[in-house]
C-alpha cells in the first residue's frame, strides 16, 4: 500500500514541478527570437560556431533591432530531428517567439519546416542546405525562409569551371547521405552539359574515415577527383589519399575544406580546389573586418556556418529598421526580406522568389600563406574565381530545372560509368 | 581488378584489423577476466587520443604522447573498476547501465574540456611518407599500425603464456573460484587487467588518432567494432581477437569496396549470424 | 529478494488508476510544451514496459528495443506520407499494423536471439537493432534516409488529433489499455511462467517447460507493443528519421526500465517520465544536463538496484534494521 501511495505522491510531485515551467509571460514590444542548433552530442562544435556567428552580431547591436531590444533564446537540438520540434515547439507556444532559426541537419530543416507552417510562425534556416525546400516542396511551407545555400548551389557554376580548365574525365566521391547526393548531383549535371563526364560515383557511408576501400578503387585514367566530405571524413580522406600515392587534381564541395576542419589540416590539401558561398579568406574591407574581430573574439577563423548566422542577424536587423523597430507579422516580414538587398561579409546578397539567396560562389584554392595581418602562415580558402549572382538554379532556367527530379543517388544517372 | 587491387585492398584490410586488435585485446581481457561488458571501452579510445593531443601540444613530443595517454587512461579505468564496477558484481545489465552512464559523462567532459572540432594527431613527418612496394604505394603509418599491433600482440602473448602473473590471470579467467583456492588475489588481478584493457585502447586512441582522427561521437563509433572483433574472436581469448580483428578487418574492407550497396551491414550481419551458431565466438570458451 | 535481484511489486490497481485520473486531469491544465512532453513520455512508455516484460518478467535485457518502435513509426510516416492512409478512421488499421509488423519483426529476430542469454543477448539485439538502422539509413527510395520521413498531420476521425490535449487523451487511453493487457498477461499462468523462467530456468525445463517457446513468445509480445508505440511516437512530433532507431534510443529504453523499477510494469512509465523530462525538459533550463543524466545512470544503478519503485522498500529495510539495532540496544540496556 505504501509504495503505491509514494508512486502517486512522485506523479504529483513530478507534474507539479513541469507546471511551474509552464508558459511564461510574454515581454512586450521585444522582439523575440528562438535559436535551435545542437549545443551538446557530435555537433556540439558546429551548433556553437553557429550561435556565436548570430550572437555577434547581437553584440555589435547591444541586443537592440531599430530601437527594440532583442531577447535570444537558444535551446539545444542534441542534433535529433524530433527533439528540434519539441524545442520549436516550446520556443513558439511557450516563450512566444516571432520566429524561430537554426537547424543544422538536412533531417532538422525538414522537421521544422512543418512546425513552421502549423503554427504559422517564420521559420529562417541559415545553414540546413537541403535543394527542396526551397524547390519542390516550396508550397507547402509558406513561413519558411533561407538565408544561407541550397546543397547544389555552388555545384553549378563548379561544373562551368571545370570544364574550363579543361578537365573531361572525373571520379566522385561523396558521403553517402542526401547532402553529397545534392552536392555531387548538381556538379555532375553542369560538368556534363558543358561536355565533361563522371566515369565514377563511389559513395562511402557518412562518417567513415577508413578509406581503404574506396581509394584503390578510383579510375585512375580521370584528370580530377571530386570529393564531397563532411566533418572528420574532410580531414582524413585527403591524407589517405595522398598517402597513397595520388597523382589527379583534387577538387571538391565546399565543406570537404571550409574553415570548420581547414585549421586541422596539413600540407595535403594544398593546391586542392572548392566551391562554396564564403572564403574566410575574401580579400573585401567587409569580410576582413569580419574574419578579424571573429577571431578576436571566439580564437578562430569564422567558416560558412558563423558567417550566414551574423548575416541572417544582419538581414532581420534590416527588415526591423525597415519597419521602424515593430514586428509586421511573419508573412509581411517575410515580404520585406525577399526584397532586401545587403553587402553581406560573404558579398552582395539577394533573394529570388522562392525565398532562397542569390549570391556570389566563390572558386577558392588552399594554399599557405599570410593572411589580414597576422603573423603566421596559416592554410586558407584563397578566392581564385567568382561567380557572381548566382541562384540556386545556377545557370538553368527555373521552370527547366523544377522540372526534373531532385538530385539523389541515381539522378543524375552515371551515364559514362565505365 | 588485378593483383594490385586484391593486394592493397588485402593491406589496408589487415592494417584497419591491427587497429581494431589494438582496441578490442583490452576488451577481450575485461570480459574474459571480469565478465564485465564495458560500454565505456570506446570512450577509453576517444579519451586517449584527446589526452595525446593535449601531451603534443604542451610538450611537441608524438613519441611521449603515446605512454603518457595510454598510463592516463589506465588510471581512469582502474578507478572506475576499483570504486564502482567492484560494487556491482556480476550482473551484465547493472555493468551496461553504468558504463553507459560514464559514457554519456565522458563525452560531456571531453566537449568542455576539449571543444567539439573535429581534430587529428599529427605523427611525425617520417611516417607520413609511402613506402613503393612492387608498384603498390604502401602508407608507412599502415606498416607501423600492423607492426605495433603485432609487437603489442607479441607482448601480451609473452605475458599470458610464460609469466607467473600470466598464469593467474588464465587461471582466473578459467576458473575464478578455483583460482582464489589455491591463493591467488583474483581481485588484484581484476583490478590490473581492466587498468590494461583501459590502457590498450587508449594506445589504440592515440595510434588511431592519426588515422580516424579526435572527434566527439568517436567513441560510439569504435565501439560496435570492438565489440564485433571481441564477439567474432571469442570473449576473453587473445587469439579470438587477433583473428578475429583481422576477420572483421578484412571483411569490413572487402565488403565496402565490392559491395558498397550493403556497407552498413558488413559489420553487423555476421556478427548476428555467429552468435546465432556460436555464441560464444570462435575461440571463446562457455 | 530473487536470484536476479529483481522483486516483483505489487500495486492495487485502484491506485495505478488514480494517478492516471490525476494525470489526465491536471496536465491538460499545463503549458502546451508540456503536454507535448507528458504525449510523448506516455507514448515511449508503452515501449519501456514492452521491455519490461522482456527484462523484467523474463529475464532478458535487450538492447535493441528501438527497433519495433522504429518500424511502426516509419510504417505510419510511410503510409501517411507517400499513401496517405491512417489519416482518418483508417488510423485505427495502421494501429492495428504497426503492432503486427512490430511482432513480425520480433518473430524473425527471435529465431536468432533467443537462443542466446546474458551478455550474448544483450550484443545480439544490439547488433539487430543496428541493422534496423541500418536498413533505414540506406533505404533512401522507402525510408527517405537520413532526411527523414514528415507526416504532415494528424489524423482526425470526428476528433481533430492536432488539437495537442486532444491527442494527448488518446495517446493516454492507448497508455491505459497497454498497460492494463501487459498486467492481465504477467499475472495469467504465462506471465508467472515467465517469471519462473527468470529465476530458474533449468528447473523450468525440467518441469517440462518449454523455456524457448516461452521467452520467443514473450519477445513477440513485446516487439507487437513496440511497434504501438511506434505508431504513437510518430505522431507526436510528426517526424520518423532513423534517429527514431539510433543506439542511444535502445539504451534509454534499458535505462527507464533499470530506473523506474524493473518487474514492475509501472515502473517503466516511471522512468520514462524521468528520462524525457531530463532530455527533453531539463535541457531547455540548464546547459550541463547531459551530466545530471550520466549521473542518473550511474547512481541508480549503484543505489538503486530495485529504482524508484524499490525507494519505499528501500526505506522499510532501513526501519526495520534500525529497529532491530534499537530493540537490542534496549535488551542490552535493560539487563
């Protein structure tokens, strides 16, 4: 009897002490922004690179939008998709936010999209990169907003590139995830309309960093190898390969040597060449300001991951001094947004009309070398050619491109794959 | 596919084995010895690498960073063993629990104290170069990971069959009661083979460091593989996970370079499929 | 105390039932937040005692339950989002399989599992659970890969499950039955089999048991509920990716069990109340709850052997030893 009376006394305590968490009262005329990325578990590092990126601009600004102070609640994602609509959730009907940010996983993005459309509340992801989002599945989130890239993005002018140097043979290989099929799809697309071939597709699963396997493998009668990395896989795949003797160009997506792993790379790399939106090494007033005092403050290079954060910041400061410091409401803001037009560290920034920036790719080259002032040769994302105004359509037509399906596995097929 | 490719694929095969050996001999020993399933052994691996790093750093010494972790972690695992494993006796479901629980801590720790950058231990610039074998480049780390893995092998080996601290520690292992019979303190000896399996798999952390690299969620990665080598191989059988490690070396490489399509299976599948028919693995005693 | 060191407690059901009245009436009264939460402790206890049954009933740990929730939450995600069946009245047939595609799964496994005991037990679940990952991490054409699967909304069948208090009375009658047909089984002769064979097994086959039949069909049981909460868990947040399948999820599973109390049936909700609002809620407070929740592992394994339902038989061997000690202290004094 008594052990019973002890689990109904435990319930009552237990539920007791989740009502006093429950809602608390909204603050007025603030401006409240709910902030969602994975703060503890294996991307610990990425989600806290994201929310110093926005945090900083919230420094500069002392909180303040056009004159409305500005409260910025961050709640962890442990990186798991469902735990992400739990947070949305509690940041929109709790703490009443105006909006919600964040999301780092192809997986986060698609799961809070949704959360976005029922409660009718904006959601801006300035890094989940996965193409539909903004493509096929537009209509079905019309309070979702990017700020940062769609997977592909860079893909298409890459390909132009590397027709132009006269590359007609390459290998690929990416992680095994809709990411490196996004990102390789959108290469193999452009390269082989400008007359290139992929002989090759291999697709080593996410997160491995034995590359045994896979490195014998690799046709060795191409002029190039594209790799898509991500992560720990960024930093061991290219000194396995060199380790084994590599002989072809190297170039590959954005990630496989943005500053998040380029600190902790060797002398491999260099010469190797990406495409992405953002080099901590753009030669502008802007961005150097930007790279230095990063630096200054959080001891690192900023990668793509802090720079979109600051700039979606910048971006919603923007539309708040167009609105004269009063939340318009999400679909009014959303309205403002698209027609903005910024001078971003990363370059000029605009969007196109489904809610996805148009913006500069750069061509950037690792190489060794002082960079800003500071005293060390250190590695960097030298810019060697930029594409300017790029969409996410790249140099296809919308209506053409929604046309065929969204690059996976298969698509585009590997026609050439000998 | 020429000769070339079995070759190397044969290579790098045994090279990721030697690896695994390293991380799943300790294994093999705590629960041949102590019958406990250590969830943390994995965090053991990921911690030695840290701690090598942060020795590197401070002192620019790879070679000094190797004992150093290996000793620190050692420590860790014999106080873990000493105040709490000991309180729990046998009892596999309280051992996977608790492990798991420092688990979780020890991953929380490594982030704040560590950061969550995804790292990578530089070894010294004579064992990054390739060695040119019969036309086939051979990466010198690889030959060293086999070679210190077979002199560790060698090592342990030595010790179980020819030293008196061997010969109690198998017989422990065979009969634990009949062993504290005849005199033996089969508590010390608990207490050292964990500080040893602890010790191992930081080494294998450090060695690995340079090949896998450091980085949070490291630890729930190795640990599936060492708990395959330990269960194909046999528990508690030093051959079984020098075998075994190479079996499930060579099958991980063959699998995922001739059939990519099922590569998240290569690993779990046979090890399903052994247990069914033997579970106790191949050189593993009931 | 058993060979195992489990005890099976006994609780009226009148007072099971009042907590489940008390409950439904004061969480609706609470945030929309938390009512999400309470949904989803309520849907993941159904998984916690399926294992319940297997652990502590029979005596076998399993580490890799999250693989019936994940095949009844993609089975739903997969019919709701690409067929869009069990939207509407037909929700109630993809309940109905989810249960049987969790049991089926468990009926394959089985024939590889239950063989084996102990250790070689727990790694062999583990190593089919991981399979199950795998599957849906490579699957991309079926389960989406890591992308993940949206279901886009609840259904409604003359109720409108958006509505969060709404479903959170149905998740919680669904709670009720599971919980109320897994008491009928433990305390009907198959259920006291069970237990017979957790503490002696081989005294059980002498007696002419069959002991492999017996834990085959427990583990069925317990993959058929596995996969109802599957199909609940779905629709809590509307999302299925194979972190629904992830190690971690089978190990949290073990833990509520451990730390609710096993061989209790209850104490699985119990423990699923604690370790949702540690992840779920605490981590929305404070940034190191990741430590709280290693800390809770391991101080209720070392102090809790029998978790929090034991806490109250805890407290009466702790009475009764002082009482003895004062009972001598007095016949010492008096003499």
């Amino acid at each position: 009897m008594r052990s019973t009376v002890w689990g109904g006394v435990a319930a009552i305590l237990g539920i007791g002490c989740l009502t006093v968490g429950a809602s608390a009262p909204a603050g007025a005329e603030e401006l409240r922004i709910g902030y969602l990325a994975p703060t503890t578990g294996i991307f610990a590092q990425v989600g806290t690179d994201m929310i110093n990126g926005f945090q900083m601009y919230l420094d500069e600004t002392k909180s303040t939008f056009a004159g409305t102070p500005v409260k910025f609640i961050v709640e962890d994602t442990q990186g798991k998709p469902d735990i992400a609509v739990t947070k949305a959730r509690k940041l929109i009907l709790q703490d009443k936010v105006q909006m919600i940010i964040g999301g780092l996983l192809a997986s986060e993005g698609y799961a809070l999209a949704p959360v976005s459309t029922a409660e009718k509340t904006l959601y801006i992801a300035p890094i989940s990169a996965a193409d539909d989002l903004t493509q096929r599945q537009l209509d079905k989130y019309p309070y979702f907003f990017r700020t940062g890239w769609t997977s592909s993005q860079p893909s298409h002018p890459f390909g132009q590139w590397a027709c132009a140097q006269g590359y007609k043979k390459i290998d690929a290989v990416a992680a095994d995830y809709a990411f490196g099929y996004e990102v390789v799809g959108g290469f193999q697309k452009s390269f082989e309309d400008c007359g290139g071939k992929i002989i090759q597709k291999i697709w080593p699963p996410l997160g491995t960093k034995d590359f045994g396997p896979y490195i014998p493998t690799l046709k060795q009668d191409a002029d190039a190898i594209f790799s898509l990395m991500v992560g720990p896989m960024a930093l061991q795949f290219p000194k396995q390969l060199a380790a084994a003797g590599n002989k072809l160009s190297v170039i590959g997506g954005g990630t496989s040597y943005d500053e998040f792993v380029l600190p902790f790379m060797g002398d491999e790399v260099l010469g190797h060449v990406s495409a992405l939106q953002y080099s901590a090494a753009l030669e502008t007033p802007r961005n150097e300001a930007f790279v230095k005092a990063y630096r200054a403050k959080y001891g690192k290079v900023p990668g793509y991951y802090s720079e979109s954060d600051y700039t979606t910041a910048l971006m919603i400061d923007d539309v708040m001094k167009e609105t004269k410091g009063k939340w318009p409401g999400p679909e009014q803001f959303i309205k403002l947004m698209s027609a903005l037009k910024i001078e971003a560290p990363r370059g000029p920034v605009s969007f196109d009309d489904m809610r996805n920036p148009i913006q500069n790719i750069y061509i950037k080259k690792v190489e060794k070398k002082k960079m800003f002032g500071y005293d060390k040769e250190e590695l960097w994302n030298v810019v060697i050619k930029t594409y300017p105004a790029v969409s996410q359509f790249g140099q296809y037509g919308k209506a053409e491109f929604l046309k065929q399906p969204v690059y996976s596995r298969d698509f585009p097929p590997c026609k050439y794959c000998e | 596919m020429g000769a070339q490719f079995w070759l190397i694929q044969a290579f790098n095969g045994i090279s990721y084995g030697a690896l695994l050996f390293l991380v799943a001999s300790g294994l093999s020993l705590i629960f041949g010895v102590m019958r406990i399933v250590n969830l943390a052994h994995g965090s053991y691996f990921l911690l030695g690498g840290y701690v090598a790093l942060s020795v590197i750093n401070t002192t620019g010494s790879w070679a000094l960073a190797l004992p150093v972790a290996a000793l620190a972690i050692a420590v860790v695992g014999l106080l873990m063993e000493r105040v709490f494993l000991r309180v729990l006796g046998f009892d596999p479901l309280r051992q996977v629990l608790l492990t798991v629980g420092f688990a979780f801590l020890f991953q929380q720790a490594a982030l704040d104290i560590w950061g969550g950058n995804n790292m990578d231990i530089n070894p010294p610039a004579a064992l990054t170069q390739s060695v040119v074998v019969g036309g086939l480049h051979l990466p010198l780390y690889r030959v060293f990971m086999i070679a210190m893995a077979a002199a560790i092998g060698l090592a342990l080996w030595l010790a179980m069959e020819k030293t008196r601290m061997g010969a109690a520690v198998r017989a422990t292992v065979d009969d634990a009661q009949m062993a504290r019979g005849i005199g033996i303190d089969t508590a010390r000896i608990s207490m050292l083979i964990f500080a040893l399996g602890a010790f191992l798999a930081a080494l294998g952390g450090v060695i690995g460091g340079a090949f896998l690299g450091v980085y949070p969620g490291l630890d729930f990665e190795i640990l599936p593989l060492a708990f395959a080598v330990v269960i194909i191989g046999g528990m508690g059988s030093l051959t079984g996970a020098a075998i075994g490690a190479l079996l499930v070396g060579l099958a991980d490489n063959f699998g995922k370079a001739l059939f990519p399509e099922v590569s998240y299976f290569t690993l779990y599948a046979p090890m399903v499929l052994i247990l069914a028919v033997k579970p106790t693995g191949l050189f593993g005693r009931e | 105390m058993s060979a195992t060191g489990m005890t099976s407690q006994r609780i009226p059901v009148a007072i099971v039932v009042a907590v489940l009245v008390l409950v439904a009436i004061v969480v609706p009264l609470t945030g929309s937040f938390v009512i999400l939460l309470a949904t989803r402790a309520l849907a993941f206890s159904i998984l916690a005692m399926s294992l319940d049954i297997l652990l502590g009933y029979t005596g076998l740990a399993s580490l890799g339950q999250a693989a019936y929730l994940g095949v009844g939450a993609y089975l739903t995600a997969i019919l709701a989002a690409r067929y869009h069946i069990g939207l509407g009245w037909d929700f109630w047939l993809v309940v109905v399989l989810g249960m049987l595609l969790g049991a089926a799964l468990a009926a394959f496994f089985g024939l590889f599992a239950i063989r084996a005991t102990g250790v070689y037990f727990l790694m062999i679940t583990l190593a089919l659970g991981q399979c199950v990952w795998g599957l849906a991490y490579r699957w991309n054409s079926l389960t989406g890969g890591d992308n993940g699967i949206n279901l886009g909304s609840r259904p409604r069948f003359g109720i409108d499950l958006a509505d969060e208090v709404t479903f959170f009375y149905l998740v919680l009658g669904f709670f009720a039955v599971a919980m109320l047909s897994m008491y009928v089984l433990v305390r009907s002769p198959f259920g006291r089999s069970l237990v017979g064979i957790r503490e002696r097994e081989l005294r059980m086959k002498i007696l002419g048991y069959n002991t492999w039949l017996h834990k085959y069909v427990a583990f069925v049981i317990a993959g058929g509920f596995g996969g109802l909460a599957g199909v609940l868990w779905a629709h809590t947040t509307g999302i299925v990716s194979p972190d629904t399948v992830v190690l971690t999820t089978s190990v949290d599973a073990l833990l509520m069990v451990v730390l609710g109390g096993a061989g209790t049936l209850v104490g699985g909700a119990l423990g699923a109340a604690i370790v949702i609002a540690l992840r779920e809620y605490l981590s929305t407070v404070v940034p190191w709850w990741q430590y709280v929740l290693g800390a809770v592992y391991v101080l209720t394994i070392l102090y809790l052997p029998n978790g929090v339902m034991g806490i109250p038989a805890l407290i009466r061997q702790r009475r009764a030893a002082l009482g003895k000690r004062d009972a001598s202290g007095l016949a010492s004094a008096s003499s």
